[in-house]
C-alpha cells in the first residue's frame, strides 16, 4: 500500500475526533474524542517512519501514548472529582472558569 | 493481500470513530473506541510497527479502555447527544474543512515523498530491540521525561479522585439512634448502680446527630447518665 493512504486515513481519523470534541458535550466522551485525534497523528507518524526507513517516528508513537496515557488518568480523576461534588456533568454547564 | 487488510482495518477504524461520536451512551463510545484501537493496531501491523502495535493493544485497548469502563459505570448516564443549534451545524463542517485542508496538505502539496512505497525492508526493522537502543541512546532524554510525566500523571490522579472530609456538606447526614432499653436488661449503667429499676425511663427512641455533645441533649430529654 502506498503510504498515502494512510495519511488519508489518518486525516480522517483526527478529523472525526476534532468534530467529536465541537459537537458532544459529555466530558467523558470529549476525552475520547481527544484519544482519537492522538491516534490519528500516531498514524501519521509511524507511516512516515515506515517511509523513511527509521524507527524514530515509532519512538515519538510510543511517546504520544505515554502523554495519552497520562491525560486520561488526569481527565477521569476530573470527571469522579466532578461527580463526587454532584455537578452536572456536563461541558456547556461547567463554565465558571471561563473569563 | 495487505490492499485487502489494509481496507478492513481502515473501514473499521473510520466507522468505530464515527461510531464514538454518534453514540448515544457513554458505554457504547467506549467500546467503539476498544475497536478503533484495535484497527489500529493492524494499520501499525501493516506499517511493521510491531511493537507499537502491540503496545497500543496492550497499553490502550488493555489498560486504559478498562479504566474508561470502570469510570463510565461509575458516574454512567446516558446524555441528550449534542450541544446547542450552532456547534451542532458547525462542528462537522470544521471536521470536513478540517479533512480537506489535512488531504492538500499532505497529498496535493507535490511533495514527491509522500507518494512512495516506503523505504526498501530492513531486517529487525521495529522491533523491541531498535526501538530500546533508541530509547537509550537517541532519545533518553523524552524517555526519562514520560517516566515522570506517569508519575506526575498518577499522584494527580490520586489527589483528584480521593475522597476529601468535609466537601461533602449536603450528603445525608449520619444520625445516631438511641433506643432506651427497659429496665433490668443487664445494662452497664444498671451494673454501677447509675440507674435504679425506679427510674423508669420513657420508651421514645432518642435520635441524636453525631458530633453535638451528649450533655446537653440529655439535660434536655432528662436523661441523667444513664448511658
């Protein structure tokens, strides 16, 4: 397979996801949506290493996994604080920290 | 053969995606999710990335998709699917605009690269062991730098989710019932000789909030020590 097709999926995919983001309004699922956009660049990156023939694209995949990795834990812990507290959980009504 | 994989993972990845975005309950995102990592994982596959395929089905569709499951079926509730009239328009148009730019960017820019069957195979090519010699020369720096991200990323984690005192002011509040016993029951308060079998006590149960201090509500309800 060429590698373009991948670049194509891998548009698609981080597409979804930025849509995604916009249109839910569950914190849950926006966090998702956010995993997507990563997999999608995952994509991108280890095609292009697969293009050049290096492993260093495959490197920064993995990397991407561990911020991933990190930002769901952090984004879960956010969302039990959330509803521990009996907020509505909710993106459009948890909006006191806009200015 | 791989043109024939290649479809099936694709296909599945792009509607497991749209699937996450279109599913009403949060459960059901989840494990559409658990099947667009997995398509994934066979993209990589055909990229030979094998390692970081298999890191993505341990790492995402393993670990994490079940700490997503276990949250969801904690908090739970499905939700009406989509913000107001404007995002509602607005956010797959930006999704398709986004798509287009994304497409001219990396396949109508003439970058001749792009366009080529990759580079010819080399033998061990990602496999575990480049990739740790990578890791340990190249790039030892990120490397040490995600090990305390994840644990940075876990202490916060705890900090976020625990269970702090005196946050929860509206829970219900917890009540301590006291219901007095009849008289000769071998109470310790009968044993010292405190309550005499002529103090006979009415049979009210005595709700009394914990934390207030037990004096003043027994000189209120006439009790004199007899608990």
């Amino acid at each position: 397979m060429a590698i373009g097709w991948f670049l194509v999926v891998s548009a698609l995919i981080f597409s979804i996801g930025a849509g995604g983001v916009l249109v839910r309004r569950n914190p849950l699922v926006i966090l998702l949506c956010l995993e997507m956009m990563l997999n999608g660049a995952n994509l991108a990156l280890v095609a292009f290493s697969r293009m050049w023939g290096g492993e260093d694209g495959q490197v920064f995949a993995l990397i991407v996994m561990v911020v991933a990795a990190c930002e769901v834990t952090i984004g879960l812990g956010l969302v039990v604080a959330i509803y521990r507290r009996r907020l509505p959980i909710d993106v459009d009504e948890l909006n006191e920290l806009q200015g | 053969m791989s043109a024939v994989l290649f479809f099936i993972a694709a296909i599945g990845a792009i509607t497991a995606a749209i699937g996450v975005v279109t599913l009403r309950n949060p459960f059901y995102s989840v494990l559409a999710l658990a099947v667009h990592l997995v398509s994934l994982a066979a993209l990589f596959l055909l990229l030979r990335a094998e390692f970081v395929a298999a890191a993505q089905v341990i790492v995402y569709a393993g670990a994490m998709m079940v700490l997503y499951v276990f949250v969801v079926a904690y908090v739970g509730g499905a939700e009406p699917l989509a913000s107001g009239a404007v995002l509602r328009v607005l956010g797959p148009l930006f999704a398709l605009a986004l798509t287009i730019e994304l497409c001219i960017a990396m396949l109508g820019a003439g970058l001749k690269g792009v366009s080529s069957r990759g580079a010819p195979f080399i033998p061990g090519f990602g496999t575990p062991a480049h990739i740790g010699r990578l890791f340990l020369t190249a790039y030892l720096f990120p490397f040490e730098l995600a090990s305390i991200l994840l644990l940075v990323a876990a202490i916060g984690a705890v900090v976020l989710a625990r269970r702090r005192r005196g946050l929860d002011t509206d829970e219900q509040a917890q009540f301590q019932v006291r219901v007095p016993r009849p008289a000769y029951t071998g109470t310790m308060a009968e044993g010292a000789g405190v309550r005499s079998s002529a103090h006979e006590e009415q049979l009210t149960p005595d709700v009394q909030r914990v934390g207030t201090t037990s004096d003043e509500s027994a000189a209120a309800t006439g009790h004199q020590g007899g608990w």
